[in-house]
C-alpha cells in the first residue's frame, strides 16, 4: 500500500510526534512504545527528541544517528489529531 507523504514533523510533550500529511491529515504518534533497547534509548533526551526531522520526500520521519520509525507504522499506528484534545508542544 502506498502511504501519503508526510510534509511536517512537530516534536511534542510525552514523546509524541505530530505528523502532517500532504492529504491535509495532521496525526499523533507515540514514539514511547517504539523507545526500548539500545538503538532508540538516546531518543529519552529531550533535546534529541525533539531533532526530528523528515526523510526527503516525505517518506518518513529520522532522528540524526539513523533511529527512524516505518512509514507504514507512522500512518497506522498514529491518531488523527480530531480525535485528541492533546497538541501542546515540549
């Protein structure tokens, strides 16, 4: 399946991302569940954290040592941000 593009990334409280979609979605994910073993465990730092940035073409979302989360995952798993009452950045 073929996902839409993500235009912009927002890092916010709780290790939660909010995603925008060039559908005009704008979406909530929770990187907490995905934050386990060596690989993910320098995403505890705020300040890292919140460096996240996109993948060119919108294809997904990177931190800068390489930690990135499926784009599949990314649109799957989030919750669209009409269904929350959450959007406060960190």
């Amino acid at each position: 399946m073929l996902y839409p593009k993500i235009i912009s990334v927002e890092p916010l409280n709780e290790y939660k991302i909010k995603l925008g979609y060039e559908t005009g979605e704008i979406k909530i994910f929770d990187v907490l569940p995905y934050m386990s073993g060596k690989w993910y465990e320098e995403l505890y730092n705020n300040g890292y954290f919140n460096s996240v940035h996109l993948i060119p073409d919108g294809k997904g979302i990177e931190w800068e040592h390489g930690q990135d989360i499926a784009p599949h995952e990314l649109y799957d798993m989030s919750i669209a941000i009409d269904d929350l009452s959450v959007s406060h950045k960190r």
